[in-house]
C-alpha cells in the first residue's frame, strides 16, 4: 500500500510548529518540516524541539525560507505533500515595532510564496497561522469573526492581516482552499523564551524582578498549545474552502493572576517592576470559538491552571 502523502509544516521547529509536528507523527502521518532557523531565539532550543520528531523515519526536515521559491519547491515536492500548515513567520508585537520591513518582508512576502507554490504544485489546501492581534484595540469581547479588523495597531498585526487577504485571493483565483487560524495567546512547554509567561517565570527562578508594562490589568486569551494544534488539526483536515476561525480558549486571564498562578506553581515570590503600557500593546484579546466549534468540533479542554502546571514541569525537565 502507498503511503499517505506527507504534510508540510513550515516554521516546523518554533513552539507552536514542533509540537504540531509531533501531534501528527503520533497520528501516524508523514511530515515534511520547512524552517529557516531564524536567529530570532537560539537554533540549539529550535533544534531540541525538534528531537523527538527527528528520531521518526517519517519526518523530513528541510532548512529553508518562505521567501525561497525554489526552498519551497523542493519541499512541496517531497512527497509531494498532500497540504500545508503555513506557521513560518517573523513573530511578535514588540519587534516588529522596530523592524516592520523584515516583518512586511517575510510574512506577507513570504506567505504570498506559500500560497503561489500550493497553486503550482496542485496542493489543494493550507492552514495559514494568523493572529488575534488582527482584532486591534477594543474595550469589549469576546471577539467573533465577523468583528471588523480594518485598524490594527502594529505592523506584526498587520502583516497576519495581509495574509488573510491574500488568502482570500488565492482562494478566489485559484480555489485554494485556506483556513486563516486566528491564533489567540498560546502557552505551553516549549514557549518562546520572549513570551510572558517562559520570561517571567525563568526571571522568577533566577531571583529576577519580572517586568510588566501597565498595571498588570490587561487580559489575554491564554491557549494551551496542544489544544491549539487539536484546532489545526481539526483544520488540516477538513477543508472549508475559504474560512477564517478563531482559536482560542474562550476566557480571558489577567497578566496579575498569570504571576499569582507561577508564584504557587513555582514556589517562588515575584518582584514586579512596572512599566509604561507599550506602543502596539493591546489591552484584551479574547475568543469566541463558537464558529470552531461548530465547523471543526474545536473545544479546547485544558484549565489554565493544569497548563501552567504542564507548562512549569517542562521547564523544571530543561534545569
């Protein structure tokens, strides 16, 4: 029997990307992973991610950018692959202050690569990363899809709104199918050491003071990674033609009760250090998931607390 054709990730070593890879592996699915290492945190953490997935005979891992149309040829070739989930970016609000060429350059130029060499190659569906950053600033939630997204605040969240929009039009020309996955704030093992939760904790054990910009007031949809990958999944393998979903937890927890959580957790008492609300900060983010769930049968199960526990016990597995 011919085996199934592969899956291709890209961004295939990061937080988000390693632990869909190995979701897949253990489904019995062959994986084609697309990174291009990024400098962006240590190539060491990203290569770790990647180790259980590396030891697998069905997973190929290929280096190279989005921005490459040969890189992506090569990889889409592979197999060929059956589809994409298109996770390959330049991440983060707070950088992409200081950088929005190389944001603009990578994530809509980049995600434009994509979705051309799909069309060419006759890989009929992706699964294209987006971001809840894409909602903006507002005052009141939870935040639906059909909310109106014509004002984000930074360039990061503009760059993910791009790529909805040239989803949209490759769907339209092409009738390649796309999910856009509105990703709300993901958590878990294997956190990019520039997100609040890994930073505030690794702080914390050093004897550290923890940051926080603002009063520590502002809420986030917080959302356990492997629930998040459970929606993309879900995704990759039901096809809607064109959709745009939101994946999130559907709650929202404040950056105060995200220290008061570690504190218990880690044993360990925090020295916050307030700082000024950062240029591109939002002060909410928030998901209605309804629409996953009647569309893919998403319901995220993990408590937040149980995730940060999860969470603490990898870290304390890496000392």
């Amino acid at each position: 029997m011919t085996p199934p054709s592969p899956v291709l990730v890209t961004g295939a070593a990061g937080f988000i990307g390693s632990t869909l890879v190995d979701r897949l592996l253990a489904e019995g699915r062959r994986v084609v992973g697309l990174d291009s290492f990024d400098p962006f945190y240590p190539e060491a953490q990203k290569r770790a991610n990647l180790e259980q997935a590396m030891a697998s005979g069905a997973f190929q891992l290929q280096r190279g950018d989005i921005r490459d149309a040969s890189a992506l040829e090569r990889a889409i070739g592979t197999g060929p692959v059956a589809a994409i989930v298109h996770l390959a970016a330049l991440a983060g609000v707070r950088p992409s202050l200081e950088r929005p060429g190389d944001y603009a350059d990578v994530n809509v130029l980049g995600s434009t690569r994509v979705f051309d060499a799909a069309v060419c190659a006759g890989v009929s569906h992706v699964v294209f990363a987006s971001s809840s950053s894409v909602y903006g600033e507002r005052s009141e939630g939870p935040f639906r899809e059909s909310d109106p997204v014509e004002r984000p605040i930074s360039p990061y969240a503009a760059t993910k709104r791009a790529g909805e929009l040239l989803a949209h039009t490759f769907h339209h020309i092409h009738g390649l199918s796309v999910t856009c996955a509105r990703i709300f704030t993901a958590y878990g093992p294997r956190q990019r050491p520039d997100l609040a939760i890994r930073k505030f904790a690794e702080r914390m054990l050093a004897g550290e003071p923890i940051h926080v910009f603002g009063d520590g007031s502002a809420v986030r949809d917080f959302t356990f990674v492997e629930d998040l990958v459970s929606g993309l999944v879900a995704a990759l393998d039901h096809p809607l033609g064109f959709a745009v979903l939101n994946f999130g937890a559907g709650r929202t927890i404040s950056v105060n009760e995200v220290i008061a959580r570690l504190e218990s957790e880690l044993g360990v008492a925090a020295r916050v250090e307030h700082l000024p609300r950062q240029r591109g900060d939002v002060t909410r983010t928030w998901a209605d998931v309804s629409q996953a769930r009647r569309q893919l049968g998403y319901a995220p199960p993990t408590p937040f607390d149980d995730g940060i526990a999860r969470f603490v016990a990898w870290l304390g597995d890496r000392a």
